[in-house]
C-alpha cells in the first residue's frame, strides 16, 4: 500500500495522528492504547473474544549494521505494508516500538487470530526488499494471546502475547507461538 492508500483506513494513521514520527506507519503506540482500551471496553460487554499479535521483525539490528539505517527504515516501512495489507479493516494496528508492531483483533477467537498471524509470517517470509542492488530477506515472529472472559484488560493480554513473542523468537524465528491466556491473571511459571 502506498501511503496514500493508508489514508482514511480504519487500522492507519492518517494526517496528523502520528507527529514526530519519521516513518509513515500505523498508529503509534499512545493512539493504539486508547483506541484498544476502547475496543476492549466494547468487548467486554458483548462477551466477545479478542486477540493481541506482538510481531517482531527477525535480525532487524543486522539490517540496519549491515545495510544502514535507511535501509532498516525501508524495511520498517515495507514490513508496516505487509502488516496492513493481511490485516482486515476492524483491526487495530500500531508500531509499537523499535521494530516491533502490535494488531489488535476484536471478535476473533485464538484459532482464527493465530491463523492471521500465520499469514503476517509467510507474507512477511514470501516478501524480497530490494535496497539498492541488494535483495534483504525479510521475517517476523508473532506472539498471539487471546481473552476470551473477564478481565479484559489490556495489560495483561500484552504481557501474554509479550511471553509468546519471546518464545517464538527463542526457539528459532520466523515463526508464531501461542500464549494460553484466556482472562486469567499474568503468572510466572
């Protein structure tokens, strides 16, 4: 999607809701937030799931030594594309920091949500980043969590989908890891 075709979508910024960021990319995290807290809230009293994928891309600091840092932001960029263009239009997505994105998917159980999540990884996986006269490979790992009963609270589905990044990453990238949370509290094992 070029950034023209991200205006007036429903999961993108448009004009002046991200000031100070130098990339055209999804919401930024404070926009995200409210707007997750909101949809939560709506969640919790139609009594319908909803699922968090934490994405990271893989290697992401090896892009920026290797190619340079426009190279990453052309990366950031092109992976935000990605993102958006396999996400549907209910749902919320963000750059949540550095390299990592977040989407919020209301009405969508843990099956469903890890299925999107699996479709972000190929696409990502399947995409060639030409920079220059160079091909940069390019693949993310995806956490998903999913609420599926009180509380719906935003912390703690972040925390979960968090743990699941991390595992996805930790046992081999390019890949997505399902957390088991369905409304219970956060606990360490």
């Amino acid at each position: 999607m070029r950034q023209s075709q991200w205006q007036g979508y429903p999961g993108i910024f448009s004009k002046g809701r991200c000031k100070g960021e130098f990339l055209e990319v999804p919401y930024n995290r404070r926009v995200f937030e409210d707007l997750a807290g909101e949809e939560l809230a709506r969640a919790r009293i139609k009594r319908e799931p909803v699922s968090l994928l934490m994405i990271d891309i893989d290697h992401f600091k090896q892009v920026n030594d290797r190619f340079g840092h426009v190279a990453g932001d052309v990366a950031l960029h092109r992976i935000a594309e990605i993102m958006a263009g396999c996400l549907r239009r209910m749902d919320l997505f963000c750059r949540y920091g550095g390299e990592e994105f977040c989407a919020l998917l209301p009405a969508t159980p843990r099956e469903e949500a890890t299925a999107i999540a699996e479709r972000l990884r190929v696409a990502a996986m399947e995409t060639r980043l030409r920079y220059g006269e160079t091909e940069i490979p390019l693949t993310v790992s995806v956490g998903v969590a999913c609420i599926d009963q009180p509380p719906f609270d935003l912390t703690a589905i972040k925390q979960h989908a968090d743990r699941a990044l991390y595992t996805a990453k930790h046992t081999g990238r390019n890949r997505v890891a399902v957390a088991g949370y369905s409304g219970s509290p956060v606990r360490d094992p």
